[in-house]
C-alpha cells in the first residue's frame, strides 16, 4: 500500500496477529480465504486513504458486518461479479444486498473490483436517487 499512498497513507501498526485476524471471517468458523483476504485488503485501503477510521478491526460476529472502524461504524464488504450477471450481477440484486445491509445498521463498502464499468455506474445512479450515497464507500 505504501507504493499505491506512500506516506500520504494513513498506517497503524499492527502485529502479525491483529493483520491476520482481519481476514478472519467469523460467517465461516474464522476460516481465511480468497474472499476474506480481499476484504481485508478492502479495508486496510480505505482506511489508508483515510476513508474508514482507523484502526478498524474485524467483526467477531458470524452474523455481524467484515470491520468495525474506529468510531465505532459497522462496515460490510458486498461485491458482485458481472462477468456472471445475471446470476453474479443485476441491480435489483445490488440494491437488495446493499438495503438489507443499512437495515441491520451496517454501512456498506463495495468492492467494485469485478463489476463491468456499466455496472458500476448503474449502481452508483440507483444509490444516488435513493438517497444512499453517504452511507457507502466504493473501493477500489
């Protein structure tokens, strides 16, 4: 992240255990994978770019959002691929995700990273007229 922010970043340090936990999700018995290890990268940017405050930590409830930042704010990471829409990707299944995520009090991060430029843009438009924006960060 440094090459990406340099020392323009915001950085805490932490030790091999607190980078390790973030990846950790409590949805799947604290397992880590591909999926949790992007969530996690998610995060630790934002927080970098001074998005979300820092430090975050991970949410240790299965139920529960990925981060909690530190004021406290409730952070979950919602992605989808629309290189399989529609099974992947479709609006209304954004929209969906997204509302049933601010109905539990959580923010929502979106991971942008496989969603077709259109696609983006759509969801973007949809968050907009319906007044969601502030409550939304886009990553990358």
């Amino acid at each position: 992240m440094i090459d990406k922010y340099g020392d323009k970043g915001r950085y805490y340090a932490r030790s091999p255990e607190e980078y390790e936990s973030l990846a950790k999700d409590p949805a799947k018995n604290f397992k880590i994978n591909e999926k949790s290890k992007i969530e996690r990268l998610a995060g630790l940017e934002l927080e970098a770019r001074g998005d979300l405050p820092g430090p975050i930590v991970r949410d240790t409830n299965p139920a529960g959002a990925e981060f909690i930042d530190a004021t406290g704010v409730k952070w979950d990471v919602k992605g989808w691929y629309s290189k399989f829409a529609p099974k992947g990707y479709t609006l209304e299944k954004a929209i969906a995700d997204i509302e049933e995520s601010l109905s539990k009090g959580e923010n929502v991060i979106i991971d942008s990273s496989k969603m077709f430029p259109e696609h983006i843009d759509e969801v973007r438009e949809a968050v907009k007229e319906l007044g969601l924006s502030d409550k939304l960060l886009w990553w990358p």
